[in-house]
C-alpha cells in the first residue's frame, strides 16, 4: 500500500472514531449534566475538523504533477 492510501485509510478512521466519541461523550454529558463530559466532546469536533484537513491535504497532495508542477503536489 502507498503513503497517499494509509493517510487517507488514517483519516477516515480519525473522522470516524472522533464522530463515534463526540456522541458518546455528549449523550454521557447531557445526561448526567456533567459540564467536563460536553467540553470534551466539542475537543472531539475539533479533532474531526483536524482528521478532516489531513484527508483534504492528502487528497490534494496525491495529485500527479502537472504543466504548472512538474514534480508532483506532494509539498502542498
Ligand atoms: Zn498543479
């Protein structure tokens, strides 16, 4: 498997298993009225906003090069 292929399957999963604790958490939080527990589950929004830039970033960076890149768009 090539590099562009396991940080993708790595942000999928990170989506995935950060959506997966977001509602957890926040079903946890609301029903124990436990303040930590929501706070900690808007933590894991921002780490499904961060696994989603890793999949958009390498999804950009496996484009081939082209006229404009000759050496590919891996430094994006
Ligand atoms: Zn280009």
């Amino acid at each position: 498997m090539d590099r562009f292929k396991n940080t993708k399957i790595a942000g999928i999963l990170g989506i995935m298993g950060n959506i997966f604790l977001l509602v957890i958490k926040a079903a946890v939080g609301f029903i124990s009225n436990s303040q930590a527990m929501i706070a900690d589950s808007v933590n894991s929004a921002s780490d499904i906003f961060a696994s989603l830039m890793t999949f958009i970033g390498n999804k950009i960076a496996s484009k081939p090069g082209d006229e404009n890149h000759n050496f590919g768009h891996r430094k994006i």
